[in-house]
C-alpha cells in the first residue's frame, strides 16, 4: 500500500474495529477476526511508508497500541495466556520506532505503559483465576515498564535541559479549539490536516518544545517507584526473593534520586543482610556507598560511622584511595567536626547538609554511639579464645583476644574490655591507652592499642575463677573495642560472645575446606585463619591429692553382707579438712536395683528394704599428712546381677594461687562393678518311706521330704544351720533336726536332709502348703564376725489324697539262706466303714512259706489286722518276696498296683556263712 492512499479517514476507518466491547458476549468469533484484520493492516501500513518521515510514526504507534492493547484483553479474556503473550510481542517490533528524536522520551513513555498495562492485565486475570507461575508472573512486566520510565528519565534530563530562560510557547499548541482530538494519536497541532504534509515546520518546532518542557516538570521517580513497587510486591507472592532485593535495591536508589533519603535507607538496609549473607561484596558496595551518600545527607551519626566502618572493611570493593577519604572523613567525625562531602552529591542537598552538620557539632548532646557488629563486617576483626577448654580452680585462667585491622590507615583504639557471664571479672580485663586525638592516625611503637593494617594484634588476659564457680561455665558475653575518647565522639564496637561478624562462618567455612598451603610467619605472629573462637570455659575442682582404694572379695553372694572396705590415704602437704565420704549404688541405673540394694556402714544390721542404696555425705574428720583411713561398708544385694558402686571423697583444703589464698574443695571418685550370684542352689522332692518319687500324698500316711543344697560359690560356704518350719497342715513323724549343722561346702559340694512327715486328712484337693526351709549360712572366714545369713526357701504345695486301706510290713532288714525269715503284715481300715478284705499271697522262687496263702477276712472302721508269715529263703541276692495281693470288695479301685507302694518286694538275702567267720565277724 502506498503513502498517497493514506489519510486519516483510512485510520478511522481501522480504528472502528478499536471498539468492539459493545460485542464482547455475542460472536467471539467475529470480534478476534477484525481485532486481527485491524492489527495486520496497521502492522502493513508501519513499517515502509513511514520511514521516509519519522515525524508521523509516534501517531501511528499510539493507534498500534490501542489495538494491540484490545488483542491481549481478549485473549485474556478468553484465559489463553500464551496467545496473549504471543500478541504481545508486537512491541519488540515497535522499539526502534521511536519516531522525532526530541521527543525520544515519549517512545520510553509509550513502552513503559504497554508493559505496564500488559501487567494490569495478567494481574486482574489471575484474580479471575488464571494461574500464573515464578518464571511467568506480571512482576516481569512490571520491571520492564520501570527499566523503560528510568529510560524516559534519562532521555527528559538530556532532551527537556532547556535554560531558564526559554518559557512555555503562547498560544498552547497542545490544546484545541473543540477541546478533542479528532483522532487518537494525532497531534494537537495537526487538527484539520488530512494529509501527510507538514508545511509548517514552526508549529511543529513549538510543539515539540511544549512538550519538552511538560515533561521537565513530571516526576519521574515516582512513577518509577510505583512500578518497581508492584513489581516487588509480585515477586514477593511468587517467591523470587533475589529479583525482589534486586528490585528493592533499584527502589532506594530512586528514593535517594528524589531526596526521600529517610524511605532510601530503610530500603537499602532492608537489602544489605541479605546481600551480606550471600556473599554479594561489589553488590553490597555500591548499596553501602548510596546509603553512606543518605546519611551524610541527612547528618544521621550512628547510621554515617556504622557504613564508614563497614566501606573500610575486607569486604568492600572499594579503592584504596577512596577508602583513605572514608577513614579520614570518620576521624573528623570522632573529633566532633564536619566530614567532608560525599562525591556526586547533589549540590544543593550537600549546602543543606553541611548546615545539619554544623549543628550536629554544636550540640552537646550523647557523644557515646555503641554499634553491633555481629550484623555487619566493621574494618576490625576480633577473635577470643580461652587457652583450655576447662581450667581447675586453683589454676589461673587464661585466654586471648585477638584483633586485626583492614582500613588503609593504622587506626589506635582507646579502651578494650571483655565482659563475662559473672560480671566480677569484668574488672581483670581492660587494657586502655590515653592519647592525643591529633594521634588517632598515627602509627607509634610504644602504643599498645595500635593496630596496624594486615597484622594481627593479641592482648592476654588472666584471673583467678571463684571457688563458687566450680562445675560452671564462664563465658564471654561481648567484647567492646572503643574507638575515639570522652571529649570528642566515642564509637563502643561491640562483639557479642568471643568475636566474630556477618562474613566470620563463611570464612571459616572457606579455610577449613581449603588445601591452600599457609605462608611461614615469624614466630610472634599467627595466621589469622587459622585461628578459632572459644567463648567459653569451664572451672573444675582441684586435682585431689589423695589416694582411694577399694578392697573386697567378689563376687558378692545374694542377701550376704557383702563387705567393702575403702581405704583413704592422704598425700597433701597441709591438713585436708572436713573429710566426707559418700558410698553405695551408683545413681542413673535401673530402678528395680536401688529397690533391692541397701547399704550400711555396720555389718550386725538386719538390713530391710528401708536402708538406703546410697550413703551419703558420712563424716570421717580430718587427715594428717600421709595419714591413712580405712571405713568398711557393707552392702546387701538382694537379687543377682551386676551393679556400679559409687565411692567418693571429699575435703577442703588452703591453698594459694596468684598470691591470694583460697579455700579448695576437692574430691575423688572411685567406682567398681560387683557381680552377684546365687550362693547355693536347693532341691526339694517327695519320696515314700521306700524312696520312690512321690507326685502325691495320702493322708495319714507317712512320706519323706528331701533337700539338696548345692553349693554355686566360688568361696566356702559354712552351713550353720537348717530350720524346717512346718504349716498347720503338716506334721513330723519324728523331732524335726538340723543335720547339715556346721557343715563346709567347697564349689559344687551338696548337703542333703531328709523328714519324715505326716499330713492328716483335708478337703482342698488343690494342694496342701507344706511349709518353709531356712537355711543359716555364712562365708567360711576365719573373721568370727562374718555376718550369718538366713535364706527362706518356700517350700511347694503337695497334693494330699485319702485311701480306704494302708497295709505296712515288718520284716528284718535282710535274711539267710535256709533261715527262717519272720514277715508281720499289718493292714489297717482308714475309712469308717467295715471292710471286707481277701487276701492272697503269690508265691516266689525264691522263698519257701507259711501261712495263710489265702484268707477272707473283715476289718473294722479304725482298726487294724495282723498277718504273720515265715519266709523261708532258698537262694542268696537280692531277690523277690512272695506277693501280697489285697482285694477289698468295697472299693472295687484300690489295687495291688498302689499297694506296692507300701510294702517292699523285695529283700537282700545273705548266703549261708561257715561258723568261724560268723565267730570273727561276732568278735569284731
């Protein structure tokens, strides 16, 4: 299309399609067709008939974006964020459109608002539920409508510096006669011109200058600051918090442009922790150089002299002759005068300083500034370090504090104090120095206070910990290093804890994981690096000067008074005072230990649940020099196992330390694991009187109870006596007796006893308690005095059953062959019935008998009957009596197989022996 065929009806008619709102809910389809047509007719008429003249183009480009405006909105409106996106790059096509170049500003203004608009746009559609993410949000677009208004700025302060002289052209080319334009984007001055012929060069010229010099007059910082505040405010809800800070950074610097230094300053130290943190040094640099520019501006001391300190430290980037400005502009200020002004300064703000300045030094207000520099990196380094991790009290302690300058300047300081959790050593340590102020720059040998630039300088402290103060930590709560003096301004550095600022943990991270082989020093210097910070100590007792020993025979033996015997010896050179002794079970094990230990100091106590696991504090008095105690202790352990005892031993006394004599308390500990066992292990049964194991008893009837006692002790165990104490439901045959009394068991040595018992008849079929076994027993020593103790065995229940008919015999011990051997049966009716009883007897090979061989017979209710045989043996050995069988025809289930139980069945027979050797057997 050609320039000729152009006119602004042509633009009219594009421009309806401009105006489709009144369509927007009726055919979509037809709207996105003409805002399409629209925009590639436009984007065909641009980019050749114009550039023969580049006067019209910023008419043109307005038109452009009202279309392209219109475009994002329905796509937008549609929720298709990438087709909006897409539209939107037009204005990559329309950069370099810029049209008159001295009107160039209004280009920058022009992409400041499509971008700015663009954002508006993506930020009401996520309120309308678009989804937006940390790679596409519109704070993008808002940083870029702020980076093209700083353009703008840039472009009005070089195009619109126009001398005072030149005045606002009259009449107002930019107004109109109706008041509107009669198209949009067209210029004021070209109302009524349907042609692209501009024959008044004049007007034009006016034009231009009117809005050159409208723009003068438009602040541009704050157009700036409200677009880099929404964008800050969109990356902080989508969590982009390094382009935030970088954002924030921009912002302070445009306070400071616009002199709102106050609103600057809190932006700017908002930014720098983090900068700080990450290890951003030429970044922190140039924010510490504009925040320094605020203050001075603004005569704000503390915030002046903190960036001055920090602008002369390891971590700015700054030149060495621009730190040298920086240092001497802080002297001048501790020496209460005016510094110098900060270059690029605005001129009139630095005369309104100066003023602020001079009445700062005029008022004789707080000179006394202490500034934290755990939060920041001061141009002083300080590092404490206690020489031992603990220190015993009659030991001075010892620590060091390093100091290390970076300022191009040496620099003396006035006063270094260190400050403690127990502020009663505060007065120890302070090394102060008086000086000229003409001297505070000046490096001098004799000065101990002076620290020169790159070297390290160590101050060592030592005092005397209180007694009070054993077992306690002493820490280091701050470290002051005071700079400047009383009659002009004081600066207070203070270090909380052993030193260390904002950069120390990074460094320190960055030396240990460095291979970098350290240069040699001499011998008085130290490599800064290599040194660590220890703020703490802690104060222990005096090295005891006693002997402790523990004697004793393990292991201990269950419920024995096991005897420990503590032995202390003195080795001081003065008298140990108020001697104490705390022993028994060691605190901190199981629960169940303590309940079942106990210990006392007198072997003869019955030793209950009620004494204690632990003694403690027992009075022992004084010891002389080489002077030699012994205590014993016994302990009872009730159950087996392995236990820690606790044997520790405190005195006082003088001692004397720096020249000052103190009142030590000392003390020794000794500990020692006892295993205890069981000292015997024993063995009860029930056997009949024929020694058969018996599961049961009948009443009435008599059986034996047997114990083992089974030695398990590595030592000799003397057993003093045994004891059987019987329940109500038993009793003896014959007179209970001890028959262990007195005896020795060696390790694995057994003694057993045996009682004939009776247990009457009883309804609980359950079982019958029989009693208990008390066995009296003691350590075989030598000592008489070894404690007897008495262990209680409870004896187990038995199972009592009642039978209708007991048969026993009386018969010799042995026979002979060919001798007659008398048997007396004797069968006894234990119920109250009369009972008809048939008795047989089984002949063996072995016997010849006579007798009744079988007999029926009637006994009554509690009495008993008598059946004599003689037995006659034949042969020798142990051999097989006949057979008594005993049928009772009331009790079809009393068999001969239970009455076996009762009589024996067999016998030892003798062989027939010759006359001598019965005469010598006889004589002997």
């Amino acid at each position: 299309m050609s320039l000729t065929l152009i006119s602004y009806n042509n633009l009219s008619l594009v421009y309806y399609f401009l105006h489709p709102f009144d369509l927007l809910n009726k055919d979509l389809l037809n709207i996105h067709h003409g805002l399409r047509l629209s925009f590639l007719l436009l984007f065909s008429m641009l980019f050749e008939p114009f550039e023969k003249d580049v006067k019209l183009v910023w008419d043109f480009v307005s038109v452009i974006f009202g279309c392209g405006l219109v475009c994002c909105v329905f796509w937008f409106f549609l929720k298709l964020i990438l087709s909006s996106l897409t539209q939107l790059k037009h204005i990559d096509l329309c950069k370099k459109k810029i049209g008159s170049a001295e009107l160039a500003f209004e280009h920058a203004a022009w992409m400041s608002k499509q971008f700015q608009a663009f954002g508006d746009l993506f930020d009401e559609a996520i309120k309308l539920g678009l989804t937006a993410i940390q790679t596409q949000n519109p704070g993008f677009y808002y940083q870029q409508a702020a980076y093209y208004a700083q353009e703008r700025k840039q472009l009005a302060s070089m195009l619109c510096n126009h001398d005072s002289s030149v005045v606002y052209p009259n009449p107002d080319p930019l107004e109109t006669q109706t008041g509107v334009l009669d198209f949009y984007g067209q210029r004021p001055w070209r109302q009524g011109i349907l042609s692209f012929d501009l024959s008044d060069p004049e007007k034009e010229k006016l034009g231009i200058l009117a809005l050159q010099l409208k723009e003068k007059n438009v602040l541009h910082s704050e157009l700036i600051i409200a677009l880099l505040s929404n964008a800050v405010a969109q990356f902080k809800k989508y969590k982009c918090p390094r382009m935030k800070s970088h954002l924030m950074v921009q912002m302070g610097e445009e306070y400071y442009y616009a002199k709102d230094y106050t609103k600057a300053l809190k932006l700017l130290d908002y930014v720098m922790c983090e900068y700080r943190s990450e290890g951003w040094w030429t970044l922190l640099t140039s924010i510490l150089t504009t925040a320094l520019k605020c203050s001075y501006l603004m005569a704000q001391l503390k915030d002046y002299i903190t960036y001055s300190l920090e602008l002369l430290g390891r971590a700015s980037t700054l030149k060495e002759d621009q730190k040298s400005r920086i240092e001497k502009n802080l002297i001048k200020v501790l020496m209460n005068e005016s510094p110098d002004p900060e270059p690029d300064c605005d001129a009139t703000a630095v005369k309104a300083s100066q003023k602020l300045w001079a009445d700062r030094v005029s008022l004789a207000g707080s000179n006394v500034f202490t500034i934290e520099v755990q939060d920041f990196i001061p141009f002083v380094q300080c590092k404490a370090k206690f020489l031992a991790p603990s220190f015993h009290v009659d030991v001075p302690v010892q620590f060091d504090v390093y100091l290390r300058a970076d300022c191009p300047h040496p620099i003396r300081f006035s006063k270094l104090c260190i400050s403690f959790n127990n502020q009663d050593y505060n007065q120890y340590c302070v090394v102060e120095e008086a000086y000229q102020k003409s001297d505070i720059l000046e490096q001098s040998s004799q000065g101990t206070m002076c620290l020169v630039p790159g070297k390290t300088r160590k101050f060592t402290f030592k005092f005397v910990a209180k007694t009070e103060d054993v077992g306690k930590k002493i820490e280091i709560t701050s470290v002051d290093l005071i700079l400047g003096s009383e009659s002009g301004r004081c600066v207070i550095l203070n270090w909380r804890g052993g030193g260390g600022d904002a950069a120390s943990s990074q460094e320190a991270l960055q030396a240990a994981r460095s291979f970098r082989r350290r240069p040699k020093l001499p011998d008085n210097e130290v490599h800064w690096d290599s040194l660590t910070i220890q703020a703490s100590t802690m104060i222990i007792s005096r090295v005891p000067n006693i002997s402790v020993q523990l004697r004793h025979e393990p292991p201990a033996l269950t419920n024995e008074m096991y005897c420990l015997i503590v032995t202390v010896q003195s080795h001081e050179e003065t008298v140990a005072k108020d001697v104490k002794l705390t022993a028994g079970l060691k605190p901190g094990q199981d629960a169940n230990l303590t309940q079942k230990t106990q210990v006392t100091l007198r072997g003869t106590d019955a030793c209950d649940e009620s004494f204690p696991a632990l003694l403690p504090d027992i009075p022992v008095g004084d010891l002389q020099p080489g002077e030699k105690l012994e205590k014993p202790i016994y302990i009872r352990c009730g159950t087996v196992g392995a236990r820690m005892f606790l044997v520790y031993v405190s005195y006082l006394i003088n001692t004397v330390v720096e020249g000052k004599e103190i009142l030590c308390k000392c003390h020794r500990d000794e500990t020692v694991t006892i295993e205890t066992v069981f000292p015997f292990d024993v063995a009860v049964k029930f056997v009949s009187t024929k020694l058969e194991h018996l599961d049961r008893v009948f009443a009435d009837i008599p059986f034996l109870l047997m114990t083992d006692i089974l030695s398990a002790s590595p030592w000799p165990l003397t057993i003093v006596t045994s004891q059987l104490q019987l329940s109500p439901s038993m009793t003896p045959v014959d007179q209970l007796e001890s028959y262990v009394e007195n005896v020795v068991l060696q390790t694995g040595e057994s003694a057993s006893e045996c009682f004939c018992l009776r247990c009457p008849p009883v309804t609980n079929a359950t079982g019958v308690a029989t009693g208990c076994y008390i066995i009296s027993w003691k350590r075989s020593s030598p000592v008489e005095s070894v404690p007897v103790v008495s262990t209680v065995i409870t004896l187990p229940h038995v199972i009592v059953e009642s039978i209708p008919l007991h048969v026993n015999a009386d018969l010799p011990s042995f026979g002979r062959v060919r001798e007659s051997l008398p048997v007396r049966y004797h069968l006894q009716n234990k119920t109250n019935l009369v009972q008809d009883v048939e008795v047989s007897v089984e002949p063996s090979d072995a016997f010849m008998f006579s007798g009744l061989k079988q007999i029926r017979l009637r006994i009554l209710p509690g009495t008993q009957q008598e059946m004599l045989y003689n037995f006659y043996p034949l042969m020798a050995g142990y051999q097989q009596l006949p057979s008594l069988h005993v049928n009772l025809l009331r009790f079809p289930n009393f068999t001969n197989q239970l009455l076996r139980r009762f009589i024996p069945t067999h016998i030892f027979v003798k062989p027939q022996g010759r006359q001598a050797d019965d005469n010598s057997i006889a004589a002997a």
